[in-house]
C-alpha cells in the first residue's frame, strides 16, 4: 500500500475492505488525489489528499465537465479534513 494511502486510512480510521466514499459525490471513491501534486511539492499527508469517485477524479483532471478546479476541491475538502 502506498504511503498516502496508509496515511489517509490511518487518519480516518479505514481498514482495507471499508468503503470510502467520494468526498465530493458521495458515491464509492476509487481513487485518492493529491491537491498538490506530489511533483508540485505536494505531501503524502491527510491535508493534501481527498478520496475521489473516477468522474469526480477525471473532473479534476479537466477530463470531464463540469471540471473540478483546485479552489472547488480545497473547498470540498475543508469539510473532511478540519
């Protein structure tokens, strides 16, 4: 497991076969994404990583409209991680 993976289950008290939900959607969450790209300087930490169904991912990606943007996301965040 990677290590924003256990940093994340740790912080929120997952085991591996919970079921994460999309912090932006609220349906199953596949994936974890970064807010600050990891190439951008970003951490492994809670505060910089959010759970993410794959259309609400691809749409902060800008694979798909509506696109998510980093201030949307931020905002969406603050109300899981204080």
């Amino acid at each position: 497991m990677k290590k924003h993976v256990k940093n994340y289950f740790k912080y929120y008290g997952y085991g591996e076969q919970d079921v994460i939900l999309c912090e932006s959607c609220t349906m199953p969450a596949n994936s974890l994404h970064h807010l600050v790209f990891r190439s951008h300087g970003g951490s492994d930490e809670p505060e910089n990583i959010l759970a993410l169904c794959q259309i609400c991912h691809d749409r902060s990606h800008f694979k798909k409209k509506p696109y998510l943007t980093f201030e949307q996301l931020k905002e969406i965040h603050s109300k899981f991680y204080p």
